[in-house]
C-alpha cells in the first residue's frame, strides 16, 4: 500500500511539474511586447545571446552541468554515509526533515549554482529560447523541491522535464547530468 501511495505520489510530482512548463517555457513569440502584463508573470530568466558556436556552446554547458552532478554525487554520497543520509534512503523511515535538509544543502544549492552558470554563459541566439525553457524548468524543479522536499526526493526524477527540454535545447550532456 505505502509503494502505491508513494508510487502515486511521484506522478503527481511530476505531472505538476509538467503541468508547470507551460506557463514558464516561454510559449508564444519571441518578439512580445515590454509593456505585457505577460512579463511581469514570468520567470527572472535573462538569458543573452552570445557569440559562442553552436558547437562552443554545447561544449561550454556540458561542462558546467557535469561538473553540477559531480559535485552532487560527491555531496549526496557522503550525506549519505551520514547518519541522517542512511536513515533517509531506509524505504520505511523517509523523514522529511532529513529530506529537507538534504534538498536545501545539496540539490537545491548545486543545480541552483548550475542554472545561474548558465544563464551567465548565455546562448547562441538560435538557442536562447530553448535554453531558457531548460533552465526555467530547471528552477521550477528546486523551487517544487523547496515547496516539498520529500515529494521532490521521492519522485526518483525530479528534473525529467527539465532533462527533455535540456535535449531540445541541443546540452544532451545537461539532460544526462539531471538524471
């Protein structure tokens, strides 16, 4: 019964994630106007076009989003030798403080930094707007993740929407570093 509930639960996190994409993956054109109430609604992403190649580019992100998943690997791996870490991934003893403390002090924290690394990098500008759905997606997730933090950890996929867009977005290694 509880792997039903929690198996439920992690379909519902991430078709309210899903569910969340359209009104921040930047539907509609590109050229709206300022003045839109639109803009005032949507996320903070100021993602610039740059000159970098698409190849660069593809290059350049690959390498901020596996140096992020590194940097979670080695971070989760010793909270997990942790006694709060062993005692979060026991199936019958998930504690939300323990899930929370992991999401604020690891995930969140690392792919937050990830996400504003590549909004710094910038894009080439055939690629600005799928990058900023990527990375729009990319911060729904850690802010779903804050929201509820045990939800987020016991989807097993958190950012699957977010890896999509990432491969759209031509940073198949940005999708990878997400899963």
């Amino acid at each position: 019964m509880n792997q039903l509930l929690s198996r439920n639960r992690n379909v519902l996190f991430i078709l309210v994630a899903i569910a969340f994409l359209p009104a921040v993956g930047g539907c509609g054109d590109d050229d709206s106007n300022a003045d839109s109430p639109s803009n005032d609604e949507s996320a903070d992403i100021a993602l610039e076009a740059n000159s970098l190649s698409k190849k660069e580019f593809a290059q350049q992100a690959a390498k901020i989003c596996t140096s992020a998943r590194a940097k979670f690997d080695r971070e989760f791996g010793a909270f997990r030798k942790s006694e709060e870490g062993r005692s979060l991934m026991s199936e019958k003893n998930v504690d939300k403080g323990e899930a929370e403390e992991m999401m604020d002090t690891i995930f969140i924290p690392t792919y937050q930094e990830m996400a504003d690394e590549l909004v710094a990098l910038g894009a080439p500008s055939t690629e600005v707007k799928d990058m900023t759905a990527f990375i729009e997606s990319v911060e729904v997730t850690l802010e779903l993740a804050a929201e509820d933090p045990l939800a987020t950890y016991e989807s097993g996929s958190p950012f699957l929407a977010a890896g999509n867009l990432g491969t759209k977005a031509g940073v198949r290694e940005c999708s990878f570093a997400l899963t």
